[in-house]
C-alpha cells in the first residue's frame, strides 16, 4: 500500500476527475476499458485506460503481496497487535439523541466487529457545521481519523491539498473489502476514484440521486386554510398575496423568518437559470460550492431576495440567526413554514407538534411547470450519483487503513447494514404485515440510535436506508409518532420530482478534469466576501440593487473569482470538462 501525500500544487478541482465519464478507476492489474458513468456525458478528456479488478470483485487472490488468499470477511484474521480505527462521526448538537461516540451502537460495533479482529472501534466527533476546522484542529494535532469522509467535494480537494490523505491500491482494497468493491463497480463509480492518476477515494451508494426525496419543506397548512388557500401556492405572484395575507391578518410578522447566509453551497440558483441552458455559462458559472456572483441568474436570485426582505417576508434579523434559533422560530409559530431531511424522528416536528398540539403542517410539493412572470422554473441541482465520498489518511498506519477497508465492507454486510439502520426488532421497528420492518418513532429505550436513524455510523457505505419499492422507502423514512401521517405526501413530493427531472431540470455541476488552482487559491476568501456582500444587496433599496450588485460583482471578481471563472472557461474550451446531458 502506498503512502504519499499530494503536495498543495496537486490541488486537483476533484469533482471534475471524479465526474468524467472517462475517467478510471486505477489499481495494480492491467489495463482495460472502464464503464463509463451513468450521471455525465462523455468528454473529450482523452483518459480511457482502467485498471481491471475483475479477478479480485470475483473472490480469487489478488497480487497484494501479504493479503490472504481469500477474499473478504472469510480471509480475515484479528491483528497480531491491537489496531486503532478512528471513524468521524457527526455532532450535529441536535438534543435528544446519544452522546455520538459513547452510546449502545458504539459499544455493539466494537463487540461484534471490532473485539473479533482486535480493533478498538473509536468514533472522533466531528462538528457538522463547521467540518473544514474540526478536521483542520485534528490534523494540527497529528490527530486525524483513519478515514476522513464528506459529502462535498471542495472539502476533500482541501483535504487533499493539505496533504492528509494518501493514496491506495484498489486491487488490494478489493481482496479486503469485495462486497464494497463489487457494488463501487456495478453503480459505475470507479471513475470516481481517482486523482492525478492514482486511487484516494471510494464511494458509497447514494440511492435516488438525482430525485432526492429526504430533504423536505414543511409548512403550515392550518395558516393557508385561515387566509382561504387549500395548496401552497407555486408562481412568485399569488405566494406574495399569501405572505402578505398571513402578516395582514397577524398570522406572522415575517413569515418567511431566515437565518444567516454562510459557507459553501449556499443560494443555489437553479431556478433562476435560463433554458435551455447555455454550456459555456454552465461550465463557467454552474459550481455547488462558489456562489456565482456576477452571473445574471445570481442577480434574479438574490433580487428576489431583495424583493422578500424590502416586503417584510423576511426577517430584518435574518443575518444575525443562526439554524437552531430559525428552527425554535418555526416550532414557536413565528414563521410559515422549515426545512429539514426526513426519518423516523424529526426534532422539529416533534418539538412543533408538542407546542402546537392542534396545529397542522403539510409538504412542499416539487412544482413541475415553470413560471414565466416570476422568472423561474422548477430546477434543482442533482446529488452526485454517489454519497459519502471516502479518503484515508496520510497519518494512519497500513494496518490501521486495512481495518478501515474491515469496517467498510462490515458495515456493507446485509445482516449489520439492517441492525445499525433499524435497530432491535420490538424496541426500535416492528415488522408489518407487509414483511418490511417500521420505525417506532418515539421510542427512548436502551437502544435508543442516534440521529436520523444512527446514519452517521452507517453512511459510509450508503446514503439512505433502502428496502423495497420507492414506495416502501418512503414510507419507511417518514417520521413516526406524529399527529399526521406524511408518507402520501412524501410520495407525491417524489413523484413530481422525478417529472422535474425527466424534463432535463435537474442540474448537474459542471466538472473538470484539470486543476482549477484559483478555486483553492481563493475559495475561503470568496466565500467570506459573499456572506457580506450578499446581506448588502438584500437589505439595500430595490431601486439600489442593479448598481450595488455591479458595484459589488466586480469587487467580487477582483477578489478572484474572475481567475476561477476564465481558468473553468479555459478548461471547458479545452474539453477538459463534462458536457451538458
């Protein structure tokens, strides 16, 4: 097993090596074609040649040197020496669940995984909204966990470009870890895998990727009903005669609420694009993680942010509120409607429902037609066709990152997958008549799991708890124990989104397969200046806003962003990019 870190000139723009088509997996074997991704269209980057792992996905002995001959959980055997295995896990600070790295499911992976192979299972919290200086802390004190795991890819190029993590040999990964390799191979993911030629990352599963149904709005549907509305309206128009209804008849002051505007990823719009969308602007402009001030659809965005906070719909505290306060906010009846993914127990909903024992919520349903005076259309950005994105680190030991691999495929193993995910049957599900088991929403036992379903200890190997048709999915995600049964609506929600995207409006990033070095250079810095100068523009006059926000887009592109915008159009002219589908 290698152990070399990428020095910070190897900052690689990683969604781009992951994203292409053509890019391969990469191992020890010979060369041979690699499947092209399901999620992208193809590139120009001519990049065609794959490792072959047939031999070790299929159980026979791959050449790893001292691995066992048998591939998997048969051909292991505890460590002669005690290994320490260090696993991230979010502390969200959400209340009501256990202490994340000392609680019943901590104990039963170490009795039942790690006591047999003579690891020590220890789980290292990590802070989830600001996972870049909790790892950043960790590594300072030559501290990092064994397997450094995020959803995003700008935070794992940082990684990366920091040096903490380190290459492998996907063949030997293979012969430890078939399951979890087998699965990366049939989802099409070894493109994924690679960066600047060799292997950092493995992917696990992220079902329903582009019609992700677990990240739900919900609002108030007894408030629609006493200003006379039965749905919740989709054009611009008649939802502003809403807001304005439930403030005129002292509904809510600032139905819209807010919190502050912070970090990568934020104000993502999608909808405010124009399609059919234009390629070269798309690959210019299109990134999840740098807010793309300057661009015209980020104008209409935030100047219907503009719109909201100069009519009073939003909270002229918005920039000082942070999640848990926005959240109080909805659950003590002061905004229309929250935000949140959706499992057996939703903190929010439960808090809401005991505050307002006769109040009655309903799910923001995907609209599927565009609006043409609001200027919008139904779009969205799709997930990455994978979830947890999975790098080890340049400070483990090649014994402590073989444990990783263990605890990788133990995890993917049906029989543990399904434990951690449901828990003890008759304390944490039931089994229904239909065979499949259901959550017990409110239990608060000894084996109480820990967020959303104990997803934190489980998303390394897949995003959702997955069994059945879509149908049974839903139903088994929806919360439990609550006055109102959701799981039609959840399905309705689902439904019209995979309309959303049958239409071609569900996004994709633009990716790159070359190093984009002003995006690391000035990401952080730009992702600051934005904070600032976005609460600017929405607080200004409307008849202010056209000249601030040149004004400020131009600071904007002098402080970098202008670099990043003409290295990404230069990398696209060069088809080192993906395309549009």
């Amino acid at each position: 097993m290698k152990k070399n870190t990428l020095q910070k000139t190897m900052a690689l723009s990683l969604a781009g090596v992951m994203a292409m088509g053509s890019l391969t997996g990469c191992g020890g074997g010979s060369n041979s074609s690699a499947p092209a991704s399901d999620s992208n269209a193809s590139t120009n980057a001519n990049t065609s040649q794959s490792t072959d792992n047939s031999a070790a996905s299929t159980g026979d002995a791959a050449s790893t040197g001292d691995t066992a001959a048998v591939a998997g959980i048969d051909g292991w055997e505890p460590f002669a020496e005690n290994v320490t295995l260090k696993i991230p896990v979010y502390d969200r600070g959400a209340e009501g669940v256990p202490n994340v790295s000392d609680n019943y499911w901590t104990h039963w992976v170490q009795e039942n995984f790690g006591d047999k192979y003579n690891i020590t299972v220890e789980y290292v919290p990590i802070t989830r909204s600001d996972v870049l200086t909790s790892y950043a802390l960790l590594a300072a004190d030559q501290n990092l966990p064994t397997i450094l795991m995020e959803y995003d890819y700008p935070k794992l190029a940082q990684w990366a470009n920091d040096g903490y993590l380190t290459t492998y040999d996907i063949d030997e990964f293979a012969q430890v870890a078939p399951t979890y390799y087998q699965r990366m191979v049939d989802l099409d993911q070894l493109g994924y895998t690679q960066m600047d030629a060799e292997c950092y990352f493995a992917l696990a599963e992220r079902p329903y990727y582009n019609t992700g149904y677990t990240y739900v709005t919900f609002y108030r549907q007894d408030w629609l009903e006493q200003v006379g509305y039965s749905e919740y309206p989709t054009t611009w128009a008649e939802q502003k005669e809403l807001y304005q209804k439930l403030i005129d008849e002292g509904i809510a002051e600032h139905p819209l609420g807010g919190q502050m505007v912070t970090g990568a990823g934020v104000d993502q719009n999608y909808a405010f694009r124009t399609f059919p969308l234009d390629e070269e602007n798309w690959a210019a402009y299109g990134d999840y993680a740098i807010p793309a001030l300057g661009d015209e659809a980020n104008r209409k965005f935030l100047q219907r942010e503009n719109e909201k906070y100069n009519l009073g719909f939003t909270d002229p505290e918005y920039y000082v509120t942070d999640i848990e306060t926005a959240k109080a906010n909805f659950v003590n009846g002061k905004t229309l409607q929250y935000s949140g993914y959706i499992s057996a127990e939703v903190d929010f909903l439960t808090a809401f429902y005991e505050q307002n024992p006769d109040g009655k919520l309903a799910v923001m349903i995907q609209a599927t037609t565009d609006d043409p005076e609001g200027g919008t259309v139904p779009a969205y950005r799709s997930d990455n066709p994978f979830g947890m994105m999975i790098g080890f680190s340049s400070m483990a030991t090649e014994d402590e990152i073989k444990a990783a691999w263990m605890y990788m495929e133990w995890m993917t193993l049906e029989d543990n997958l399904f434990t951690m995910q449901w828990g003890i049957e008759g304390e944490n599900y039931t089994v229904g008549d239909d065979g499949l088991p259901a959550s017990v929403g409110d239990y608060d036992g000894e084996y109480k799991q820990g967020y959303n379903n104990n997803k934190d200890y489980w998303c390394v190997t897949i995003e959702a708890r997955n069994a059945g048709t879509i149908e049974d999915v839903i139903g088994m995600s929806s919360p439990q124990g609550l006055p109102q049964d959701f799981k039609q609506e959840l399905i309705d929600n689902y439904n019209a989104k995979v309309e959303v995207a049958e239409k071609g409006w569900a996004v994709a990033d633009c990716n790159f397969a070359v190093v984009i070095e002003s995006a690391s250079e000035y990401q952080a810095t730009l992702l600051e200046l934005y904070t600032e100068y976005r609460d600017q523009l929405t607080m200004c006059k409307p008849e202010e806003f056209d000249a601030l926000y040149d004004e400020l887009a131009q600071k904007y592109a002098d402080a970098g962003y202008q670099e990043i915008v003409d290295e990404r159009i230069q990398a696209y002219e060069a088809g080192q990019s993906t395309k549009l589908q």
